[in-house]
C-alpha cells in the first residue's frame, strides 16, 4: 500500500484474495491486522481441498488493474505479495496491454475475425472461468468475472494455464480443463519443428513424486510432450527429453543472500521413498549456471572463497516450461505458480474411469512463436531485454523471453545433491556464514 501515491492510497479499492482459511492461522490475523489501517482493503478467502497427504494450497499470484480511464490490466507474476520476492530474489511477470472496454461486448465468446485476435479472446474465456471456479467455490470475487467480459482482449498475445481445485475427467467430451489436463489441450495448439528438442523444467520446489517415476514420465512428462503434431498423430512426432534445473547446496551457498536465501528452495531426502526419488531425477537434474560461477571462480583462484562476490546471483523463485528446439529456439514458453509437484499439476487418476485429483490453486501463462506473427520465431534472453539476431534467414518477428537462467545447461555432477534446507552446511557461504537445517 505504501507504493500508492498518497492522494490515492486510501481510495482506491483494493481486494486481496488469499489462502489462509485457517480462523487459527497467525498469518491470517497478521492480514487482518494490516488490512484493519486501511477502510478500503477487502480481504477474501479462497478455498482449497484437502488432500490424503497435504493440504492443497492457494498458490496463484495476479493483479487485475482497473484504471480510471476505463482500461484494464491483466498482471500475472511468479513473486509472493512480500518485499523479500520483489527485491531480493529472481522472479517473473507478464503484463497484459492496457485492455480498453468495448463499444459494444460480443456475445458469449464469438470468434473475432482475425485470427490473432482470437488468441485474446480464448485467453479472456479462460480467465473468466478460472475467476468463476472462485465464486463457485467460496463466492469470493462477485461480479469480477462478468466484469472482464466487458474489455477488449484482442490485443492479448498469451493462453491461461492454471489449476483448480476439484476432481476432473481425464478423457471424453466433459474432460477436465486445469493442471496437467489444460496444458495438454493448450500444448495441442502448437506446431512445433522435426528433430530433436527437450523441455528444460527450472523449480524452486520439488515436492514428493513417488518412489517411481510413474507421476514424472506418465503424467507430466506427457503433458509437456503434447504438440499439434502429436495430436493428429503423425509418425515420427518429435518426443522432447526432460531437464530439470535445481540448485545443489554449492549455488545456495554462492547466492547473494547465502545459505538464508535458500530457506524457502524446498526438497527433502528424509525417508527412503525420496532417495528412491532422487535416483530417477538425478539423470535429469542441472545446476543454476554452474559452468560460468566454476569457470569464474577458477580463473581467480576464488574456489574456495565464494564470498568475493564472483558469481554471485540471487535466487530464482521464478518457475517456468520451455520447449527448445535443435539450435536453441524456443518452441513455446509457461511461466507459472507451480512447482514441480502433483499438488500443483494433478494427482493421476485411480483405475480406467478415474478422475484426476487437483487440491491446489496455480495460474501461469504460456506463450509460443506463432501468436505473434506466421514467420515468427522466440529466443532466450539473459541480463537483456532482447535477443540479438541478424542476417538473411531473421525471422519477421523474433520474441525474446527473458529467461532465470543461462546456457548451456550444467548437468550435476557424480557428487552433486540438491540444496536440502533440513540439512546442516559447513563450509561458509558467501557472507561467511554456516547453515543449521531447518525442518
């Protein structure tokens, strides 16, 4: 609230949606508390489902701006509403154009004309359901949903992936639209090239997958799989390999904020179903650019000594999906709330007529080349705005995605483990300091 100037701060309506459902829940007293200096806060609680192991959590994190000028904005954004994830650590945001309201609203969900324009109004379609499932679930948001339709989403180059919470058909004409089952079907939309390619998975958290590795191959890495090809079953669809990027206790203790920043970077080896998980992950696990903080390190002689400063970088809370094809393009790109985990993505159905268990709230955005143009072509951005490409065979339009990370890719290596926040560290980190784990 303290961002507002102060002619407006107090008058401006502000809704806060969030999941502390708990009445005993002490962050939920600390809102209220916060809210109580302000007459124009409206708290509003999301509800969630318990599941047979953790309770599902609300986890989606967007802004929906109204300006005075009748416009509208759509913010979508990887960061928790605190000032340590806005200042201190990596995160994400997608910013929709400024929506103007419409003359004359169409009705229901008409397609427009011009093919890019229907690009905004699926997205606009989704939205509007995903804020109804609020209402349908607790009666949170009112007349928001409604209120959307009234802008004009044309100019929206983005498709909605999100979760909620519920139980859903995984096939026939009613099947399910959220989690795991709504990125395949957005996934089915996108042509994507011959030839070899992967999805590179890059998480703050990896929850508990299973002792097998039946969740990870069978249900995410089939969805992250489903291409336009694919779907029309044609031989040879390209079947991508998984990559998955998370720190080892080396790129904590390299970060700018030390072995503290990794407090809230969560996996845990406490039982023998996880060390049975981390032996089908490790194959798949890369480190936070540790090729350049080595090779950094090395040539100064500062192994051993990582609190200089050399490759130091704060931690990333950003979660994305990028598809890559041979040579480095970007096939299509999901920035999202959710982790690597079935809370966030699905549990798998039980037996042939089963339905896929969603607990938790998740909304992420996903891009690829074609929305912005027929010959057009997206490439990784690091510590720039934009990608850099010339000559005779550029591309009409070439879309930068400002990546978390770089490449090349470091896979760990023979002795490498994930940073675990459990476990105590004693080799000083970059302010000096030792870690006692926290459970």
């Amino acid at each position: 609230m303290a961002h507002f100037d102060e002619d407006a701060r107090y008058l401006v309506d502000v809704h806060i949606v969030h999941g502390f459902c708990q009445i005993d829940d002490g962050n939920l007293a600390k809102l209220e508390r916060k809210a109580a200096a302000y007459g124009n806060i409206m708290l509003h609680a999301a509800s969630v489902e318990p599941t047979w192991d953790v309770s599902g959590v609300h986890h989606a994190k967007m802004m929906i701006l109204f300006r005075y000028d009748d416009m509208a904005q759509i913010v979508i954004h990887t960061a928790n509403m605190t000032s340590q994830d806005w200042n201190d650590t990596r995160n994400m945001i997608w910013c929709s154009p400024w929506l103007p309201r419409l003359v004359q609203p169409p009705p229901g969900c008409q397609a427009y004309a011009e093919p890019a324009a229907a690009v905004g109004l699926a997205f606009q379609a989704d939205l509007m359901e995903y804020l109804r499932a609020y209402n349908e679930c607790a009666g949170t948001l009112g007349t928001l949903p409604g209120r959307l339709g009234a802008y004009d989403f044309s100019a929206v180059r983005a498709a909605l992936v999100a979760s909620v919470p519920g139980r859903y058909r995984v096939n026939g004409p009613r099947r399910g639209r959220w989690g795991l089952l709504g990125l395949a079907q957005q996934l089915c939309r996108v042509e994507v090239a011959p030839g070899d390619s992967d999805v590179v998975v890059q998480v703050p958290s990896i929850a508990t997958l299973g002792s097998k590795d039946t969740w990870l191959k069978g249900c995410l890495h089939a969805a992250l799989a489903a291409t336009a090809t694919a779907r029309e079953h044609v031989p040879g669809a390209p079947e991508p390999s998984l990559k998955i990027l998370f720190p080892t206790a080396d790129d904590i203790r390299r970060s700018v904020g030390g072995y503290g920043a990794g407090a809230g970077i969560l996996t845990t080896l406490s039982t023998p179903q996880h060390t049975k998980q981390l032996a089908y992950l490790r194959p798949l696990l890369h480190r936070w650019g540790a090729g350049i903080l080595d090779s950094q390190a090395s040539a100064h002689g500062d192994a051993a000594r990582p609190w200089t400063g050399l490759g130091r970088r704060p931690i990333c809370h950003a979660k994305t999906y990028v598809r890559r094809a041979q040579g480095g393009n970007i096939e299509w790109a999901l920035m999202t709330s959710a982790d690597l985990s079935r809370q966030a993505w699905g549990h798998p159905p039980s037996g042939a007529r089963g339905k896929m268990y969603l607990p938790s709230w998740e909304l992420g955005v996903l891009i690829w080349p074609s929305m912005f143009g027929r010959n057009a072509q997206m490439a990784a951005t690091t510590n720039a705005d934009l990608p850099s490409q010339s000559g005779p065979g550029s591309p009409d339009v070439l879309v930068g995605v400002r990546l978390p990370y770089t490449t090349p890719l470091c896979p760990y290596e023979a002795d490498d483990i994930p940073w675990i926040a459990s476990r105590d560290y004693d080799k000083p980190d970059c302010l000096g300091q030792w870690w006692r784990g926290r459970s």
